[in-house]
C-alpha cells in the first residue's frame, strides 16, 4: 500500500480536476441559460466560467484547509459534554426543554416522561 501512494495521489488529482472540468461547464451552461435572458448580460465561455469559479472562491471561501469558525462552536460544546456529569447533562436537558419545547431522545436512551 505505501508502494503506491503516489497512484493515489494522480488518481485524486485527475478526480479533482473532472470535478472542477465538470462544476464549471454546470456553471457556464447555467450562467447562458440564465443572466442573458434575466438580466440582457453577455455568455460565458468555459475559461470564463472557470475564472468566475475561482474568483468566487478567492472572494468568498478562502483558501484555508481547516474547517470554518462553525465548527468551533460544536467542537466546544462536544467537550463540554464529555467533561460533564450524568446530572449537569440532565439540568442541561431540562433547561433546554424548558427554553425549547420537548425533542426526542438520543437512540438507545429512554424518553422522559415530562
């Protein structure tokens, strides 16, 4: 297996590259089908779409590997739970029906009878 990583390596990199060949040819025939009849604005050509991709990814996604400040939160409140006990989780539960309404238990657990 460690032989050929770098077979895995091509093989992701030419999956990567059909997938944005692909998404951009979606965007270019969405764009012409589209902005021209809504809106009067000029087709795009493939290289114009791809451009369009990759601005729109610079301008509004970024470039960083690490996942978004959206899940900080969730990680934060997973270690949260794991450092509290039996009780603090169910002052939680009961806090949050409280605020929330009712929701089902987790699977495997019995529902409370409230």
């Amino acid at each position: 297996m460690r032989r050929h990583w770098w077979l895995r390596g091509l093989k992701f990199l030419l999956f990567a590259l059909l997938f944005v060949a692909v998404f951009s040819f979606f965007v270019m025939r969405l764009w012409n089908w589209l902005m021209p009849a809504v809106f009067g604005w000029h087709a795009l050509t493939y290289w114009q779409a791809l451009g369009l991709l990759v601005l729109s990814k610079i301008l509004f996604g970024g470039f960083r590997g690490r996942p978004g400040p959206r899940f900080a939160g969730r990680r934060r409140m997973m270690e949260r739970w794991a450092r509290m006990t039996p009780q603090e989780r169910e002052r939680l539960r009961e806090s949050m029906r409280k605020r929330c309404g009712a929701w089902p238990a987790p699977a495997g657990q019995p529902e409370a009878n409230a």
